[in-house]
C-alpha cells in the first residue's frame, strides 16, 4: 500500500463494515503517518490515535494499538462525545 492507500482505508472505513465481517485497523504508528505531508517529524502518537478515532467512527471493530493509554482516553472522550445530550 502507498501513502494514499492508506489513508484511503481509513476515510473509508464504513464501506469494509457494510461486509457484515469484523474489521481490525492496525495503523498505529505506521510508516504512512510519517510520509503524510506535515508530518514527516510527527513521533506519531497524536496521528495514530486521531487515526483510530476516524477508523471507529466509519464502523471499526476492532482498533490494534501500541499505546494503550492514549487510545482509550480517546476513546473514552469519543464515547462521552457520542452519549451527550443535545
């Protein structure tokens, strides 16, 4: 996969869900995040989870991450996001 491969599997995310089969993304930390331009120097940890949270939001079943914390504070944020009144 190229950079714009990539990135394509995320903004897409909810047309691998319509298969009804779990879908995992695995992209944290990945090479991609560092050829994305303006993010070249990133060490990567605040794209991975801005990552995961769009990977959610299109249907993800499952998000694989190296850091733990981080995710599910995002994660916890995104779910008090999703359940606050209007």
């Amino acid at each position: 996969k190229d950079l714009q491969n990539n990135l394509d599997l995320i903004a897409y995310a909810e047309k691998f869900v319509d298969t009804r089969f779990p879908v995992l993304y695995g992209m944290s930390r990945k090479s991609f995040i560092g050829k994305t331009p303006g993010l070249e120097n990133s060490d990567r940890l605040i794209p991975t989870v801005v990552s995961g949270i769009l990977a959610a939001l299109g249907g993800a079943t499952v998000i694989r991450v190296h850091d733990v914390r981080e995710a599910v504070e995002s994660f916890q944020l995104l779910k008090a996001f999703r359940h606050a009144p209007v």
